[in-house]
C-alpha cells in the first residue's frame, strides 16, 4: 500500500499546534477554515473517506460514482472542491482518472483538533 | 485547568477510526459533515481556538469579542454555530456568558484526519 501512495507534497507538510495549545492566527484561521469547509458537506467526506480507506492508495472515479444516487457531474464537482482544498489529488489514465488523498494536508487539520492534552488533565 | 473545565457530554464520546481505515457510512458522514461545517468559516474557528487555549478551560465573551472587527452580534451568531453543533457550551453568570469547549466533539474529528497509518508504511 505504501510504496504505491503518492505523496506528492509531502516536504510541504505543516504541524498544527492543538487548539488547546495557542490560539491560531487570522492568516492560519483563514487557510485552515477552507479545508474544513471542504469536509463540510456529507457527499464530499463520503468521497474522501472511499479513497482514503482504499488499500492501493487509489481510487478509480468509475468506483466513487457507483455508490453515490446523484449525478457524475455532481461527484465530479465534489471531486474538485476537494482537490481545490489540497486534500486529494488526481491523475487521468486513460479513460479514468484515479484519485489519492494527501495526508499532508490531513495531518494539520487532525492535530488541530486533538484534545489530548486536555482530557490529560482531567 | 483541568478541575475547572466543564466536560458535558465525556460519556457520549464516540470514537471515530481513521478515514484511511474504513469508509464512512452516509449516517456518521451526515453528522461529521455538521461539526465540519462549523469550522469551515474563519471567525468561528478563530473563536473555537480562543476558547480552546483559554487556561482555565473557559472565556468570558467579552474576551472575544475584543478580538475581532465585526460587531457583536456578528459573534454571538458563530458562537450559536458552534454551540448548535455541539462543539462547545456556555453559561451565563450576571452580565456575561462564559464558553468553554466540549473535547468529546472534537476527538473524534480529530481521530478521523490521523493518517498516521498510512504515512507509517510510507
């Protein structure tokens, strides 16, 4: 599975500071609030969590748009929200274009939410 | 800190796996979705960071309105967001309310980010 996912910004990756630890800046906030903005809508982390879970590290869109009732363009349109966002990334071969997610850019966000060093305390 | 902090719902705490181990299904995507929503805007996730890294485990909304150019009630709309999605309360005593942040809501969002599965087999 490793050795076939594609990193492609891995050298890029920031570490978030937990939120308990420090309040995050506005030009952070900014940057942060549009990736959760993209996991905000059901259709979109559904999709991102089919090509995350995938062992392979790879999605073909043949397989996303079969579990969703709406329309390709839709997924196609959630597809690139996510892309815009930076947490997936997609490459045409083919007919196909298969998609891969960027832990990268998912790491920042799951350290920012994480509450360990609170319930620590408790 | 810890002493002080409210904990309202500890016993409701649902843990999420990764993303990167298993699919969502459209019920836990619906609700995730929610709570992601609510960060998606700058202010709110500004807000939930000031609460959050509060020594204390709580603040007083008069310390957060201070912080930001829009007016009050601009604030007090994004922290009913937060508040109706459940990731963070508050309480009133006298003239202020004082919020505080629920960890419960937000490990599991955090749990659902970690790719430090995947990025182990890298």
């Amino acid at each position: 599975m490793g050795t076939e996912l594609k990193i492609t910004d891995l050298r890029s990756a920031t570490c978030c500071k937990p939120l308990v630890d420090e309040a995050l800046t506005e030009e952070s906030a900014a940057g942060l609030a549009r990736s959760f903005k993209a996991l905000g809508d059901p259709i979109r982390l559904r999709l991102l969590s089919m090509i995350a879970a995938r062992a392979g590290g790879e999605v073909c869109v043949c397989d996303l748009t079969d579990a969703f009732e709406v329309k390709g363009p839709t997924i196609s349109h959630h597809l690139r929200v996510l892309r815009e966002a930076g947490l997936i990334d997609c490459e045409r071969r083919g007919t196909w274009v298969y998609y891969w997610v960027i832990p990268a850019a998912l790491t920042p966000l799951s350290q920012l939410l994480d509450t360990s060093a609170l319930t620590a305390t408790i």
